[in-house]
C-alpha cells in the first residue's frame, strides 16, 4: 500500500504517476484530452498497491462535514490506519499478503506513524490481524531539527555557497539555522546572503531548470496564485500561463487538465458532487502539525523488527539527505553493510548502507526520486521487496 503525497499534506498523490502502472504520454498538449501510457517502472510489476489521498480534503478525497476536513498529523495517521483495516475487511483474499507501508517526503514523517499504529492494533488483537512487515519512505520530512538544518551544510557540499560565506555562518549560528536568535544579528545576515545564493535554485532537484507555470486558466481557485505570489513575488504576474513542454512541471499541468475531465472523474468512480474542482495543492486545508519529531517511531519499529527502506534523492534541497543520515545516526544502529554503490545495467544508480534489525539507506535522484529516476528506483524498490542486496 502507497500512502499520501509528494510534498505538504495538501497534494495530492502523485506517487501515481511515478510508481503506478500508468504516465501521461509526455506529448505537447494539443487541446484535448491528455493521453496515458504504461509505465514500464511501475512498482506494481512486483506488489500490489494503493494510492491513498490522505488526509481528507486532498485530491479527490473529501469529508461530509467542515469538522471532518480539519486535520493533523495524529489524525492523518488514524485515518490511514482506518482506511486499511476497512479495505482489507471488505477485500479478505488480501489480508493475507505481506503488508507494507510507503510514502514520500511529508507522508514520510506519517508513514512510521501508521506503521506503529498497525503494529499496536497487532499487539491488541484488531481486527483484521494484519499481516505487517514494514515501510518504505522517500525523502522523508522526519525532524526539523535534522531537516531544515541541513539544508546549509548541504548548499556547502554541492558548491551552492562558497567555503567563506559556510564559514561564517556556522560560526555566528552556531548550527542552528532554523531557529535564531533575533539579537544574532551576524546569523541572520549571514542566512541572507546563503538565501541570495539559493533563492532561484530548483529545490526538488538542485541539476534542473526552475520551472514557472502559472495554472490561473485550468483553475479558477485564488490559492495557487496566492501560493505562487509568496513563491515568486511580483515577477509571479508575468509568469507564462503554460510550463515549457520538456519541463517536469508539463506533467502537473497534464494532470490539472485530465483530473478536471467529467469522463475521467466517471471512469474512476468519483462519487458526483463531492469535489467540485480537482486542485493538486489544496493549501488551505485545515492542518495541525501536531508531531515534531517522527525520529522516535523509526526507533520503536526497528526495535520491534519492521523491515524499513529509507530512500533519499541526493540532489533535493528540500529535505536534504544529510538531515536523513543525522536522524538514522541518531538511532544508533549497527551498520550490517558498509557504505557501497548500488548498480542498475552496471551503471551506479546511488549508494546504500544497510543498519541492523533490516534497516536500508538508499541514495539517488531529486524529491520523490522514483519521478527522476523511474528505472533505478524500480529495481531497488524490487530488490528490497524481495529482500535482495540493493
């Protein structure tokens, strides 16, 4: 089972896309209808899955009352514990099957929650006993605190910010670059200038042009713009109204067309009425972040002996892979296999380490790594699944 999205938890699951057995034909947009195209990476070559908007109020899945569409971490991860016990109640030939839980970047600090959740329902007899072996995350958003503050180190590493300006501001804020002082005035200049130097990078995957697309034509709704407002500033006003056919981002304004068509509502059994116009980023849902920390839940499920694949595009500045090396550091796990480069068709695809109690490292990519690199994340996904060497 896929669970959740590729960012905040506003989006919808486009995990779909990269992982499903389906992808738009990346053709020009010629005024009809996007076509699809089988994924020949799809994940589900080797498991069977399901993409589950979550929480409610993202993408096509909705709540009948206002009350119902205020959320929270605790409660995302509550009703994705719910989801599976109902479905696997209605569908009983699966409840047998090896379960597993995944997700990416913010779903990825919910995922271990579900997972203890499972874990606990296990150890108080619910029904259906459930047949859990463990989770796999992408990019995680796991601990601010390990997170955000990496994302200096690693502008550093990747030649973002000069040796000097790094210097500096891991001296006048002491590693803290989340939370200052605002009587350090030398940090806060310091985080100024190495925002200068990163304001205008492609964050999901610092190698690839910035693309800038304003959606106002497929979308009639004000957040998106006022979304991408606090994005670009006033130089939003000139954005061009299509992204540039070649650029990532083409794939969302596919999917804003094709999700928004009645005959593709009606061909997945979208109950009429319910969502009145499909948005990716639904950003003013009602969301409490009521968990800080996620690092606690890896700890009690490697303990209990969940398997655990923990994959990280190496080229996001998002949530960069050193703040996910710190927070598994934090652990303190045995290393099993030593730091080594993982090959797909003798080509390195990344590098992996492997912990004890079945703990897996994996590098490679940008955010959501499976969309950059659909091939190599198939093979390790299907070496994993089969508990084979990366």
């Amino acid at each position: 089972m896929n669970i959740g999205n590729n960012g905040f938890p506003f989006y919808f699951v486009l995990d779909f896309f990269s992982k499903g057995p389906l992808q738009f034909s990346m053709v020009e947009y010629n005024g009809s209808l996007p076509s699809l195209t089988v994924n020949p990476y799809s994940w589900t070559k080797v498991s069977s899955i399901i993409f589950l908007d979550s929480p409610a109020g993202t993408g096509f899945s909705y709540s009948r009352t206002s009350r119902g569409s205020r959320t929270a971490d605790t409660k995302f991860a509550c009703q994705g514990y719910d989801f599976v016990r109902k479905w696997l109640l209605s569908h009983p030939n699966f409840i047998a099957n090896p379960l597993y839980i995944a997700g990416d970047s913010y779903s990825g600090k919910i995922v271990p929650i579900i997972v203890q959740k499972m874990s606990d329902g296990i150890e108080a007899g619910d029904s259906p006993l459930l047949n859990l072996k463990g989770y796999s995350i992408g990019n995680p958003g796991t601990d601010p605190k390990f997170d955000d503050n990496s994302r200096v180190p690693f502008a550093h590493r990747m030649a973002i910010i000069p040796d000097e300006l790094y210097k500096k501001a891991k001296r006048s804020c002491k590693g803290e670059y989340r939370v200052i002082d605002s009587r350090n005035i030398q940090c806060a200049n310091d985080l100024r200038a190495i925002a200068k130097c990163t304001k205008r990078i492609n964050r999901p995957h610092i190698l690839e042009p910035k693309c800038y697309t304003d959606f106002r034509p497929l979308n009639k709704m004000d957040e998106n713009r006022r979304y991408l407002m606090e994005i670009y500033g006033e130089s939003y006003m000139s954005l061009p109204k299509y992204p540039r056919f070649g650029c990532r981002n083409y794939n969302k304004f596919l999917c804003h067309i094709w999700a928004n068509d009645i005959r593709v509502q009606k061909a997945l059994h979208i109950r009429k009425g319910t969502v009145k116009v499909w948005i990716r980023c639904k950003i003013d849902l009602p969301y409490k972040k009521d968990v800080e920390s996620a690092v606690s839940f890896h700890y009690y499920l490697n303990i209990k002996g969940y398997r655990a694949l923990i994959y990280s595009g190496d080229h996001d500045f998002e949530i960069p892979y050193l703040g996910t090396q710190l927070w598994i550091k934090s652990l303190n796990l045995s290393v099993v296999d030593e730091w080594r480069p993982w090959l797909v068709d003798l080509q390195v695809a990344g590098f992996t380490r492997g912990y004890s109690n079945d703990l897996t490292f994996a590098t490679g990519g940008g955010h959501t790594a499976p969309e950059y690199m659909p091939k190599e994340c198939y093979a390790m996904f299907r070496r994993w699944i089969f508990q084979e060497p990366l």
